[in-house]
C-alpha cells in the first residue's frame, strides 16, 4: 500500500488521545477505508492490524476506572505481532500509527492502548495463530469536538502535552532540513505515559532511533513506541521530499533511517 503522505503528516499534528465517544456511527465509507488500511498497510513482517466491527466495552470493562476509562466507543482496532519476529514491537508501532493517523485524517477519535485492556475479550472477536499476540488496541469511532472533563483530566495527569526539548532527544551533528522536519514529527508522537522513550541520533544523511535504557516493560514495549515515532520520521522526510529506507538494529539502538539518493 502507498503511503498518503499529506493526509497522514498532517494528521500528526491535529491527533489526540480519545477516551469518550459519542452515540455516532462512522459512515460506511470511512468503515471501509479503514478495513482496507488494516488489510493492506503491512510494511514489516510479523505485525498487522486488524479492524473489529464489534463493541469494545468488555475489552476495557473493569480495567481503567475513572478518569481513565474508555468509553462510548461502537468499534476498534487490534494490533497484532508475531513471537516468531525478532522486530515485531517495532513494526506494530509503525503499522498501527499508520491506522491511528488514517482514522484521524477521517475525523475519527483513537487511543493507543497498550496495556489496560482484556486481551481475553478480545479473542472472543478474533482468531490469533499458536504465535501471535495482541500488543495493544485502539478504539474507533466519533467524539465531542471538545475533550471531556474526564480526558482533560487524564491529559494533565499524564503530561501528554509536553515533549521533551531537543537537547534532550537529539544527539550527533547539527540537524539539515529534512531531518528537522522529520524530529519535528517524531518529538510529537504519542508513547505510553508520554514517557518519549526514544533517542535519535544524527548522521550525514540517517537518523539512527534509540531507547533511552535498557529498562522496559512487557505490557508497555518501548520499542513499540520507537515504532511509532519511526513512521513519524519517515513521513517527515517524504513530506520534505526525500524518501529513505529502515534497517533494523539491536539493542540499545532500534533502527537506522537512511535516505536513498536518485
């Protein structure tokens, strides 16, 4: 599937966390298209989603209370990786920020959820192979244009609005447009807490993606999240012009972004 670089970089900077939905079923169309996202945005091996036209309230039932809790929500999405891949996180974070920004660019509500969900709920909507396992989900469907007391709250709580500064995250040499333009993107994306688990380190013409520690959590992956912030940069260099390839590395780095020149 081609990528649709101005609707899906532009959605970066308008998507928030959603957790309260209203009594409003998507049009048909945009059910459609985001089936068809699901069924053919699969860029790396053992990770893909799958959208659900079923209700997710057992999914959060009894999970999150409060102010937390999702709610409302008539459908959603599931993301899906594979034990047998070595890079399975990161190409979830990757193929399901794809479906997160294609239902933004829709005028659809989401929110990763990655960890407080009933997975066993929802193996009663799917069917996973003997390796596979859901990592995290996202709920679908039409919001207030304003956010809820109850979203508000979580926001501050969370900090979900503040990024780190760029002396933070950035390392190696002085940034060139095309790398501005996609750390610009990247800063921006969500992570689990808002923690930006990730470091980005500068070359002549790559952005490398690291964690910040060794120290992590199997319900909340960080490289799931450097997943994430990795589709985040490789629509920022295609919004500046370029387009680039991934190469995936070990530990503490996560992959390496490099340009390809004509």
């Amino acid at each position: 599937m081609e990528i649709p670089v101005e609707s899906w970089y532009q959605a970066i900077f308008v998507r928030r966390s959603r957790r309260s939905f209203i009594d409003r079923l998507p049009e048909e169309e945009k059910l459609e298209r985001l089936e068809k996202v699901c069924r053919e945005f699969k860029p790396f091996a053992g990770a893909r989603a799958e959208f659900l036209r079923n209700s997710p309230e057992k999914v959060f039932k009894g999970i999150v209370g409060g102010y937390g809790k999702i709610t409302g929500a008539p459908y959603y999405v599931t993301f899906i990786g594979s034990s047998g891949s070595p890079n399975a996180e990161e190409g979830i974070g990757y193929t399901g920020e794809g479906v997160i920004l294609e239902a933004t660019a829709l005028g659809l509500g989401t929110c990763w959820v990655s960890g407080f969900f009933r997975p066993d709920a929802v193996k009663e909507h799917i069917a996973l192979a003997d390796n596979e396992r859901v990592y995290a989900v996202t709920p679908i469907g039409y919001t207030e244009k304003g956010f809820s007391l109850k979203e508000k709250f979580y926001q501050g709580a969370a900090g979900s609005l503040k990024k780190k500064p760029l002396e933070e995250i950035v390392e190696g040499t002085a940034l060139v447009p095309w790398q501005a333009k996609a750390i610009e993107a990247a800063r921006i994306a969500p992570s689990a807490s808002n923690r930006q688990p990730w470091r980005f380190v500068m070359g002549e013409k790559s952005i490398t993606v690291r964690v910040d520690s060794s120290k992590d959590s199997d319900k909340y992956p960080k490289r799931l999240d450097c997943g994430i912030a990795m589709l985040h940069i490789d629509l920022g260099a295609m919004a500046a012009g370029l387009k680039g390839k991934w190469t995936f590395l070990v530990a503490p780095d996560v992959a390496r972004f490099e340009i390809i020149l004509a």
